[in-house]
C-alpha cells in the first residue's frame, strides 16, 4: 500500500466563520488565487451524485480525475475528495473547517494525499507541502484582511490583478469614457464601472451582475443597470442571457439575443431538463468588450461551495448511514432533497423552531409536513435507502441581486 502523505495547517483570524465563508468557500476564487491551473470537465454519463469527471494540465501533462461531490455546513466546514485516473496522485481529501474563536476564527485546513508512482513521493511533498502551504498562508491571511474590511472579489483596491488591455485598449476607454458621460450616466458610476474593467481580474469580469455591482458600491442599482447598458451600446461592454438552472441555480445555457434562447434546457450537474421560467431563469450579465480586454477565465473549481450558495448543507450519504450536523441558518424557508429521489421534504426556520430534527431519506418519499426549525437545530440526516443519497439543504428564496 502506498504511503499517505498528510498536512495540517492552522491559522487564528480576526474575521469570523460567517464573514470569511464567502471567500474560503468560493473554492473556484481560491484555486485560482493559488495558482491550480484551469480545469475542464469530461463528459461521463455513468457518474451519480454529482460527481465529475475532470482534467487539468500541469507542465503540459494531463491529470484527469473523478471528483466526488464537495460536503458542507456552512459556515464552519467543507471539503471533497478525489480520485485521480492519470498523473503523479492517486487519491487526495481537502476539509478546511472555521470554528468560532473569541471574536474570530480558528480556521483548520487539512490534505491527505496518496502517491500513484515514484513520481508522486517527490511530487506531493513539494507542491503541496511547499509551493501549496505558502500560498495557503498568503491567500487565507489576505481573505481574512479583505474579511474584516468588508471586501468582496468586486473590490478593485483590494483583488486588483495584473492586466493586459488589447492593443489600443486604453485608449479606447478613455474615449468611451467620455462618450458614455455624454449620455448623462452618473459620474461615481461610470468611474467604478471603468476602474472595475481595468482593473479585476479574468474570472471576476467573465459575468458582471450589475446589482452585485450596485449594492456593493451603495448606488442605485436602476442606474447602474443603465449604465452598464449604455456601456454596451457604445462598445465598451457585451452583454449576455444566462439561463438558470431551478435547482442549482447555474447558468447552463448562454445567448447575445433573446431570440436565441431555448425554451428547454438540460443540467448535467442535476440531470434534469427544465422549461425556462423568465421571471426566474433568465439573468443578465456583462463582460469587458473583447476590443477592450479579452476575458480569458477558464474555470479552477466546478462545484465548490459558493457555486450554489443558496445551499447551506451538502452530506454525501452510504445506504443505510446517518449524520449529524450543526449549521447555523438564516431565518426562512428551505427544502431538503437527494438527487436520486423525487420530491423533497420542506422546512421553515425560525426562533421559535425546533432544537432538534430528524429527516429520513426512504424509498417511500419525503413527508408532506413542513418541519420547523430553530436557526442553531441540530440536524440528523438518515439514510434509509439501499442507495447512496446526496443531501441537499436550500433556501428557497432566489437572490434579488439577478
């Protein structure tokens, strides 16, 4: 049997779990922000559960994987496993787990790691005992500073990036610049919206939200929307319709035109087809105009937990298992399912909610009865099937920021 190789870090932040999640959690940032090279994903019918085939390439060679579903409790604990079919690295399992310390957090971050080959007994002591653990230090302590002041991956003073501009690119703003103030666009507006194209990163300007925008800089978010759609008319911007998933809530189809947009559509991550509900599905997104800066944002984490950050908890089930777990919910109303089973069991959070529920997964179906919660419940998941099941916690109300 091949060694295992493990590595512990341990870090004491100012931020708490809840203000550090959005950041720890968004898996696809921090990979990126760590230098992992991009990923794409393989075509594979036969995985269940979420789970992915994928590859990257490091030094030129190809390493493909299949990659089980990611587990959390938000705020305080996720990770994932995967299981490697080519490269130096036969299995590895992340968990990073937030706990409450005084006013901040004593963040834990943990890899396991096993050799497929001679190569890998040089490989993973130096890429993930090295080069990985200084980049971990750099990226956890600047997320924790971005954490306690408030920062958001939007914030160009923060999360500025290197940035190379077309030929003529700069030049081109400035004049559009002056061309869109012409059209009466508010002027702090316009100067974050250019400072934000100039400035962010690749994968932070692939999709523009312009409420994200509005509500982090504390503007209207009618004129920014305004002004990210005069931009556009003017060749500073493109604009696109994403169409959302109604379960994970991911952009799964893509179009420049209303008219293109299919009114059925696929989600290989839910294995589900949908009809497009407009008042929902249908979101609008910006990105630079490619006379301005070419966009080049590949994707470094596919499933990580901010990829759906309407779902508080993900447990990855065997047949006939339970767990507990302890997250802390908002107050509202949620829905508990499994890919492989139909329906879902519904639940209502609040102050005067339960301090302790049971919900059993079985091949007789989910109970009709909306269960109440309390925001600090303890939570047991049973599964009662001959099968694996993957549970998945949501809140159900939809983000006002679309």
């Amino acid at each position: 049997m091949n060694k295992e190789f493990y590595y512990k870090w341990e870090w004491h932040l100012n931020s708490t779990p809840e203000q550090l999640w959005t950041l720890i959690a968004d898996t696809n940032h921090f990979n990126h922000d760590t230098d992992v090279p991009a990923i794409e994903q393989l075509a594979s019918s036969e995985l269940q559960n979420a789970r992915r085939k994928l590859r990257l390439y490091r030094f030129g060679v190809p390493v493909e994987w299949i990659e089980e579903p990611f587990e959390w409790i938000r705020p305080f604990r996720f990770g994932v496993v995967r299981k490697y079919a080519s490269g130096p690295v036969a299995e590895m399992r992340v968990i990073a787990e937030l706990a409450k310390e005084n006013t901040g957090t004593f963040l834990t971050y943990q890899v396991w790691a096993v050799p497929k080959n001679i190569l890998g007994y040089a490989a993973i002591p130096f890429q993930i005992g090295f080069l990985s653990a200084k980049n971990f230090d750099r990226i956890f302590r600047k997320y924790d500073t971005a954490a306690q002041q408030k920062k958001i991956f939007l914030d160009t003073q923060f999360f500025s990036a290197p940035v190379t501009l077309v030929p003529g690119g700069k030049e081109r703003i400035e004049n559009l610049q002056q061309t869109i103030a012409r059209q009466g666009v508010d002027s702090t507006i316009l100067h974050r919206l250019i400072e934000t194209i100039s400035s962010s990163d690749d994968l932070t300007l692939s999709r523009i939200r312009p409420y994200s925008l509005a509500d982090y800089w504390n503007v209207s978010r009618r004129k920014t929307l305004e002004a990210c759609l005069i931009a556009t008319r003017e060749g500073l911007l493109d604009f696109r319709w994403d169409l959302l998933c109604p379960l994970c809530r991911g952009a799964k189809f893509t179009s420049n035109s209303l008219s293109k947009i299919q009114a059925q559509v696929h989600c290989d991550s839910c294995h589900i087809d949908f009809t497009v509900n407009f008042d929902r599905s249908v979101e609008l997104t910006f990105r630079p105009n490619s006379s301005i800066r070419k966009i080049e944002a590949g994707e470094f984490c596919v499933a990580g937990p901010q990829v759906t950050p309407h779902v508080t908890i993900q447990q990855l089930l065997p047949a006939n298992t339970e767990r507990k777990v302890i997250p802390m919910l908002e107050e509202g109303r949620y829905r508990l399912r499994t890919i492989q089973l139909v329906g879902g069991l519904y639940a209502a959070v609040s102050s005067n909610g339960a301090r302790e529920v049971t919900f059993s997964a079985t091949n007789n179906g989910w109970n009709n009865e909306e269960i109440h919660l309390h925001p600090n419940t303890i939570i047991v998941f049973k599964n009662e099937t001959a099968e694996e099941q993957l549970f998945i916690f949501e809140r159900m109300e939809w983000s006002d920021q679309a």
